[in-house]
C-alpha cells in the first residue's frame, strides 16, 4: 500500500505553517509568557528527530515556538476526521500547519506512518514525534514505543493551558545511535535505544518514569477521571506524584544506559510547565 492521502500536505501548504506561527506567537508570548532552554542543540539544519513528552494538547502550540525552523508531526488520522465546525476547524489547522495524519492502529497502517516520517527526514526537516503515543494519563511518562527508535536506525491532557502555568520547553543535547546501524530489524535494539531516548526525555522533565503503555493505562482509568494511582494527578491536571523522580534520582527505565553513557537520535525536547 501506499503513503496516506495527505502524505505531502508539508509541500502543499508549508506556508501556513509560518502564517499560523506568526499570529499565534505574539498571542501566545503575551498571555503565557513561555520559557525555553536548549535551543541551541537543535541542529540548524539537517534532518532530526525531536522526540517529545505529551503532556497536553498545547505541546502542538508552545513546543516548536521557540525554533526558527519548521516542525512537521506525525498527528493522529482522528484530527482530520472530525465533524461538525469543531471537526472542520481542527482539519484546517492541521492541514493548515502542514502535519501529516497516521492511522496509530498498528500493522501495516504503522508502516505507512514510518515511511513517511522517513520521507519528511529525507528532505531534511525536523519531525516531531511523542514516542508515548498518546498524552500521559497521570502527568508521568511511560514506556516508549519503538517507532522512534526504527526512525533513527532507519537508513536515511487538558485541551487548553491554564493562564497561571508558564508553559516552557527544553532542548537536550543531540544523541547519536550511529553504532547500530543495521540492527533496525533487532527487537532488542530497538527496545534499547527507544529507552535512552526516554531517559533523556525523563532527565529533562523531571517526570517520574512508569514502565507501561500510557494507552493501556489510559483503559483502565475510571470514567470521568485520570487513571488513580500513588501521586496520580489532582484533579485541576497538575500532576503531583508522590516522591516523583528528579533528574537526578528518577526511575530509569529497562535498558537506558546511564547520562554519562546515553547516546541517541538527533534533538530530544521536552515541554515542561513551569509555575509562574
């Protein structure tokens, strides 16, 4: 089969990306005040991957604000499936900015969404992708799923922020996985560097790390609220963990090596609220 529909939405309509960029970000600088560190390690040009934690739907909005080049996301097919004006006004947006929908049912519609993240690198972008899958449950970070990994090895919450969070972003230094080339197709590999990437997006956000899939731990959530663990989010959505892990001392997960080892793929951001 081949690449979905809107596989060049990015070459259609790039332009609206910076149209979009350049209303919302003065509207955004004037009411959020957002923070940033690390811009400096995206690479100026070139392909990279940033490889993000999902907090909240404004990941979308404050993540890329910060960086002068464009950012291109694999976004689920539901944003462009929506009816009624609330499904019209998400199509646009997100054809509009110039993001490419993937089908997350797995199989071969997971390949399709891997051959064209592969294509957006060929051409020398940032691509932008939640290696979780899905917005954390609870405000911690979970397992990893391996597809970020397979885009390195591969040859080449809440839907708005709170006024009193100063929504923030952090750029942690480019990670290198060129020491497994050609073990894309090894399991084991893949689990591995999947897991240093999540360690280092861990070290950045100080999130506590949970060793599970955020969508299994999102069916078990009772209706209406967050999946209820220890520490598990208050109900306003500030996570509050009991003895959540720092950089320092945070749960590391399967197969991450430690940071004086970690080497991954190209730019790892992490958007982090901060209080004001």
């Amino acid at each position: 089969m081949g690449l979905p529909v809107l596989a060049a939405t990015w070459d259609h309509v790039g332009m609206g990306y910076w149209v979009v960029k350049a209303i919302l970000g003065p509207l955004l600088a004037i009411f959020f005040r957002p923070w940033s560190q690390g811009v400096d390690n995206v690479p100026k040009e070139g392909p990279a991957i940033l490889a993000w934690n999902h907090l909240s739907f404004s990941d979308h909005f404050f993540g890329p604000l910060p960086l002068p080049r464009r950012v291109t996301f694999l976004a689920k097919s539901e944003y462009f499936t929506g009816r009624g004006v609330k499904g019209l006004i998400s199509k646009a947006f997100f054809r509009g900015v110039g993001q490419i929908p993937v089908d997350r049912a797995g199989g071969e519609a997971g390949e399709r969404a891997l051959r064209t993240g592969l294509r957006v690198l060929a051409e020398g972008k940032l691509l932008g992708i939640y290696p979780e899958g899905t917005r954390t449950p609870d405000g911690r970070l979970y397992r990893g799923k391996t597809g970020v990994a397979r885009l390195a090895l591969q040859p080449p919450g809440r839907l708005l922020p709170r006024l009193s969070i100063r929504p923030g972003v952090r750029f942690g230094k480019p990670l290198d996985f060129s020491r497994y080339a050609g073990l894309k197709s090894d399991r084991l590999v893949l689990r591995a560097v999947t897991d240093e990437i999540m360690y280092a997006v861990m070290n950045l956000s100080g999130q506590e790390y949970v060793d599970e899939d955020a969508q299994r731990a999102k069916k078990r959530a009772k209706p209406g609220g967050a999946a209820r663990q220890d520490g598990a989010a208050t109900p306003d959505g500030a996570a509050t963990p009991d003895g959540a892990a720092t950089p320092d001392g945070a749960a590391m997960p399967d197969g991450a090596t430690t940071p004086d080892r970690a080497a991954a793929p190209d730019a790892v951001p992490s958007s982090v609220p901060r209080p004001s």
